[in-house]
C-alpha cells in the first residue's frame, strides 16, 4: 500500500516532486493548505511523514519550518536537494504579450524577479500554492492569467508551459527534510540536526562551536531563531555530518554548558 506523505500545496508542486524524489513514485498524498496542517497530519497520523521545505538557495531559510521543528515532537528521517526550474504556465493557446497577472507562491515569485523586472507590464499575484495557482488559472478561480510553477503541474492540469527558467539564477535548489512519527534507523545515518538553546554569556556559541570543530565534524548549517518568552536569546539548530568518530561524545560535551538540547534526527545524508 502506497505510503501516506503529507505536502504542503496541491498534486504538482515542487514538494510533491520531493515527495517522489525520496518515496518514489507509489505515493498517496495528503495535501495541506498550510505547513502548520502538514505538522499536525504527522503528528495525528494522517499521514506516515511529511515533506518539509527548509532552505533554498535563492530565498534562503524557511523560518516558519524552523519553528515548528521545534513546536514539534517529530523527527527528521531523511532529506533531498531539488533542482527548482520555474515555468509560465497558462491555459492552452495563451501568448505571454496576453499575460497581465501571474500566480503563485510568495517563495516562487520572489526567485523570479528579474522576470517582472523585464516585463514591468506583469503584475505578481501572491498565492497559496505554485501548483494550487495552476488549478486556479486553469478554472478560472484566481484572477490571473498564468502561473509560476513546475512543469510537473501543468501536465497534471492540461496547461501549457508559455516559458521556462524563470528562476533568477540556474543554481536554484530547494532542500526538503522528511519527518515522521519514529527516528529513522541507525544503519548509514551519518548526519544529525540539533536545536540548541544557549543562554547570554559571552563566548558561548564561539565554545559550542569549537566541540565540533575539535572532533573534525563538518557543521553544514547553522541557523538562529528567537526563543518565545526569552527576549534577545536565542535557539540554534545545526546540521553536522559525522566524519565517522560519532557525534555522541560532542553532544555530552554540549549538554554541559548549554541550556538546553534537543536532537531533530540523525538520518543519510543526501
């Protein structure tokens, strides 16, 4: 039976493409209007895991995920990096000197801005979803005439690609994090994120930093978001990839000056 993986957005989206990139293509779907939804489906178990955008290299971090990795007891199991190639798509027959209104996800627009810089004429339509904008051009539910989105949904929705590549940089990928219910087994695990609440005192997060550097553990990525409640202090979540001596001797190192830790998941990296 196809496993249950939750997205955010409609059939065709990008998350849907990483749906297929980590699962395969025996999938079914749960669709979610938003992030918050697609965290509680895992969590009730509507769904088996979930499909998380976290970073891209364009518009950079996804805050909100950030945050309810840390709102939610669920764990990081694997992860993808997707090519993201933005494509005009519009119904049958449209022409791009008839495109006035274009659709899509407030990310997605923001990736292409040297598309509305050339075509000033060409007004941004923010939506909730890339593919979800498709379907409602196609039906005639937004006002717009075409959408920004991957060419996996216009197929899905009988739509024609008008451009492609209109992304401002070729080198645009997305990094997905898959989460569940369960941690994800041991066997070739070799890359852990963590959360780390460190306090106010100098020299902390310089001495946090050096256990790994110490231990030869590759930090690949280091994020801060406030802490609720606790004003001007901060929770970093990390991303080290093991260098094979284990990371488990640094985070009991860790656990003795910082606050408060919390591992995400220790899981392949991609």
């Amino acid at each position: 039976m196809p496993e249950a993986v939750a997205i955010q957005g409609e059939a065709g989206s990008f998350s849907h493409a990483a749906a297929l990139e980590t699962h395969g293509p025996a999938v079914h779907l749960v669709t979610c209007a938003t992030f918050v939804d697609l965290f509680r489906a895992v969590e009730t178990g509507d769904a088996t895991s979930g499909i998380v955008p976290i970073e891209n290299t364009l518009a950079g971090s996804v805050h909100e995920n950030y945050d309810l990795l840390s709102a939610h007891a669920l764990h990081v199991v694997g992860e993808t990096e997707l090519r993201i190639r933005h494509c005009l798509i519009a119904p049958p027959r449209t022409a791009l000197p008839q495109v006035r209104r274009v659709a899509s996800h407030p990310v997605a627009l923001a990736q292409c801005r040297h598309f509305f810089l050339t075509h000033p004429d060409v007004v941004a339509v923010p939506a909730y979803d890339t593919a979800g904008s498709v379907r409602d051009v196609m039906s005639g539910k937004v006002d717009a005439d075409a959408a920004i989105a991957s060419k996996l949904a216009a197929e899905l929705y009988g739509a024609d690609v008008i451009a492609e590549g209109l992304e401002d940089h070729a080198e645009n990928y997305t990094r997905f994090l898959v989460i569940a219910r369960d941690p994800a087994p041991r066997e070739a695990a070799n890359k852990t994120s963590l959360m780390l609440a460190l306090g106010n005192t100098p020299g902390t997060l310089h001495r946090a930093l050096g256990v790994f550097a110490a231990r030869g553990l590759n930090l690949t990525k280091i994020e801060s978001r406030p802490l609720p409640g606790r004003p001007w202090e901060y929770l970093f979540y990390l991303d080290v990839v093991d260098s094979g001596e284990g990371i488990g001797p640094a985070i009991e190192e860790l656990r003795a000056f910082t606050s408060g830790i919390r591992i995400l998941g220790t899981y392949p990296a991609r």
